[in-house]
C-alpha cells in the first residue's frame, strides 16, 4: 500500500526536482531478478544510465553503460530505453526505515498515452496491513481497477518530463528487520480494442542486511501468470 500525499505542492515538485517525491510505498508493492553484483552505488537522475544485454541474453539497466564501449566483456550496449522504458531514479532510502526508490516513465509516441497503465505486483516475506503475497499494488486497493495510479491521479502523471506516463514507488520496511525481501513486478499496459496488453515489464526491489537495504538489478522480464490472471480479470470487466 503507498501512503498518498495529494499536496499540490509536493506534485509541482515531482515535476522539477529528481530528489522530491510524493508518493511514499509503506506496504510494499513484486519478482525474481539477477545478481545482486549488477547493482553498485545507490545513484539517481544521470541521463548517462542505460538498458544493456548480457550474454545469457538477460537485459538489465547498468548505471555504468552509457555506449557499447562502456559495456562489459560480452554485453551489447541497447540505449536509454527499452520498448519505451526509461529509469530516471533508482537508489536506496533511508526514509521512515530502508528501501529503494524508484522513478521510471513510458514513451510511445505510437500509441495514445490515454491507453497506457501501470501494474505492479509485490511479492514479499514481509506483506503489511493483512496481504498475502503475491498481491496488486495498492493493498488494500484504492478503486475496483488493477492500475498503480487510480483514474482520479493519472492527469498528475501523464505527459510529463517528455514521458507518457510517469511511475514512481518508494517501498519500505524497517531496519532493524535481517533478510526481508521485496520485490517488484512493474509491467506497462496498453488498451488495445478494450483489452489491456502487457508492453514491457521490468523486476525491482530489495532485500535488508545488517539493517540497510541491498538493492536488487532492474532486469526486464516476462509477466508473471499472477499478473496476467490480474490483466486477464479486468478485462473480463470491460465493455
């Protein structure tokens, strides 16, 4: 469940400041990624952070690619973004106990940025306010939609900072907590003729050691058959 903020002012902020954020995840909101060597110093807002492939054929986002020169021994260097994704901010917090925090947005100027959802699903050892893990983010839900941003806060998230559409998530558990793991499954979703398609999913999160947060790598990846059954039900729901 995230713990909302709806003030006007930390909403203009959002928008001018990669260190300011509205939306705090409490709860928890989730997958399976690679080694956690991939993942180096926490680090936030550098254009120079890109999307690469390895040579298991896994394609994760590497703050030190920036150019196929800078890739490793094997990798093929893939750009800023990929199938539309782009990460603006993803390092650890300190903020009411230890996490990650994160920012990513979704362009495709073929599509109509009216069609494009967020849908993240959290998986934990730690679930709060009465969650079964795996389960849709926010929990409890804050309308009858799977969406991350309700209907009423989409506007404040679409078409900004040369994005589509805007995701942000700061999951947390406390520090003095050993060997909790959270992880997210973010998948974008797109409306094609009254039925939502994933467009790409990416998996995130953290695990707690000696009372800081371990981040996981940001891999892209498959949607998980929870998700899907998520997708598949609402859109059983529409017209």
């Amino acid at each position: 469940m995230r713990t909302k903020l709806v003030l006007p002012i930390f909403l203009a902020l959002l928008f001018v400041s990669c260190e300011v954020d509205p939306y705090e995840e409490t709860s928890g909101k989730t997958l399976n990624v690679g080694s956690l060597s991939k993942m180096k110093a926490p680090h936030t807002c550098k254009d120079e952070e890109h999307w690469v492939e390895a040579e298991n054929g896994t394609i994760y986002w590497d703050e030190n690619a920036t150019s196929q020169g800078t890739t490793k021994p094997g990798e093929t260097y893939l750009g800023a973004t990929y199938n539309g994704l782009s990460i603006s901010k993803y390092k650890t917090h300190t903020v009411n106990g230890v996490g990650v925090e994160i920012k990513a947005g979704y362009s495709n100027r073929s599509k109509s940025d009216s069609e494009v959802r967020w849908i993240q699903t959290i998986r934990t050892n730690d679930p709060l306010g009465g969650a079964s893990s795996p389960y849709n983010d926010p929990q409890p839900a804050d309308d009858s939609k799977p969406f991350y941003w309700t209907d009423t806060e989409l506007p404040n998230y679409k078409n900004k900072e040369g994005q589509n559409l805007i995701f942000y998530d700061r999951p947390t558990r406390s520090g003095s907590q050993n060997g909790i793991k959270w992880e997210g499954e973010l998948s974008t979703v797109i409306n094609k003729g009254n039925e939502y398609k994933p467009a790409v999913t990416i998996r995130y999160g953290f695990e707690t050691k000696e009372g800081v947060a371990v981040p996981l790598p940001i891999e892209i990846n498959s949607p998980s058959s929870f998700q899907d059954k998520t997708i598949a039900a609402y859109n059983k729901t529409l017209p």
